[in-house]
C-alpha cells in the first residue's frame, strides 16, 4: 500500500456542482500502520468552516481489497478500496442516507494527491453533488542546532 506513515499536511479544493470556483480546504492526517491495517486520523476545515475530525480504519480483506471504515465529523461511512497497485481507488457509503462518495488516490512529485466525488443530500433532500481535489505532503520536523548553517538564502 502506498500510504506512507507520518504526519502530512494537505491544501484542495471542493467544487459543488454549478458552481465555477472551488472553496479552499486544509487537512492534516496522522497515519499509523500495525500489523492489522492503516489508521488515519487528523481534520480538514473548508474556508470559513468549522474544522470537523478524520478517523479512518483500513483493513485488508481476504478478496485482496481493503474495508475501511470512516468517520467524518458526525457521519460513519462504510466502503472498500482497491490501494495495492495504480489506480487506487475507493468508495465509501452512509448506509440509509444515500451519502456516497469515490476517490483516487496517486502520487505527485512530494506526496500524494487525492480526488472524488461526492453524492449527498441537503436538509430539503435536494441531491447534491460535489468533487474535490487535495495535495497532501509529508510534515518535515524542524531541526534546530547552535552549529548548523544553512546555505540558502532567505527571503524577508
């Protein structure tokens, strides 16, 4: 599986059908490996929103794909994922409120980029549809010692 273990951090956007220009999201995941799966914990905040938790469990099965179970905010969603080789995809369902969403998941040049899509209805029932699109990059500690010299110059 190509999830990398570690802190990392990632900048997108989500798209809702009709409209011409994305709203801008942030999210952090910590991701943990042990000898039964992946969890992934961490948040994502849309522009002007409240930030809402991220706890994912990825487990393998015996049909070579992946279950996973998610929880969103308030919502728990079920689904499967197909992450051992390109292309990496998922789906991932509410049970009873006809909340479903796809993604794919691929590596970028430093990271991995995430894109789905989102199917979900308002408080009226009105369906909605959404995509989004998110960078994430592997958090780097900062190191600091008396006797280290950096040879690049900074910008002020």
């Amino acid at each position: 599986m190509m999830l990398e273990s570690g802190q990392w951090l990632g900048r997108g956007s989500l798209l809702a059908e009709g409209q011409s220009r994305g709203l801008p999201l942030a999210c952090h995941l910590l991701i943990e490996r042990d000898a039964d799966g992946v969890t992934l914990t961490g948040g994502w905040q849309a522009e002007g929103e409240a930030e809402q938790g991220i706890a994912i469990r990825l487990a393998s099965n015996d049909v070579g794909t992946y279950t996973l179970n998610a929880r969103f905010g308030a919502r728990r969603l079920d689904g499967t994922a197909k992450l051992d080789s390109p292309p990496n995809l998922g789906l991932v369902w509410e049970e009873g409120d006809g909340l479903y969403a796809t993604f794919a998941l691929f590596s970028i040049s430093r990271g991995y980029g995430c894109r789905g899509f989102l199917r979900d209805a308002d408080a009226g029932g009105v369906r909605r549809v959404f995509t989004w699109e998110i960078a994430f990059s592997l958090k780097q500690e900062v190191l600091k010692g008396d006797n280290v010299v950096s040879l690049h110059r900074r910008r002020r």
